[in-house]
C-alpha cells in the first residue's frame, strides 16, 4: 500500500482524540466501524485506534 492511501489520510480517520489518556503521537480513531463492546455495561463503547501509517482494504481518500 503506498504513502498517500493509509489512516492518516483516509475519509474515516479522526486524529484529535483517542480512547485513551496515553495515545503516541501518530495515532487516532477509526471512524469506518461502530464502536467496539464498551469494558462495562455502563461505559460508552471504544473506537479502534490505529495509527497514521495504517491501512486497510475500507480505504476512502478524504474530501477535498
């Protein structure tokens, strides 16, 4: 997969928030799937995190 077609590009990824306190620098939010199973049942479900230099087959180039 090249450069220009990974997360840190693509139309699903979401690069200001994380699911945790502790998220490196170059990491961010799947946006292409709902949440995953929340640990508790009273807890908000958990968005994949994944790094800007990822990719997978549900790539979608951002608008411009």
């Amino acid at each position: 997969m090249s450069n220009e077609h990974n997360c840190a590009t693509c139309a699903f990824f979401e690069d200001h928030k994380a699911n945790t306190t502790a998220v490196p620098d170059d990491a961010g939010l799947c946006r292409f799937n709902p949440p995953v199973t929340q640990p508790e049942a009273n807890a908000r479900g958990l968005w994949p995190v994944v790094k800007s230099d990822d990719w997978c087959g549900h790539f979608e180039a951002e608008a411009a």
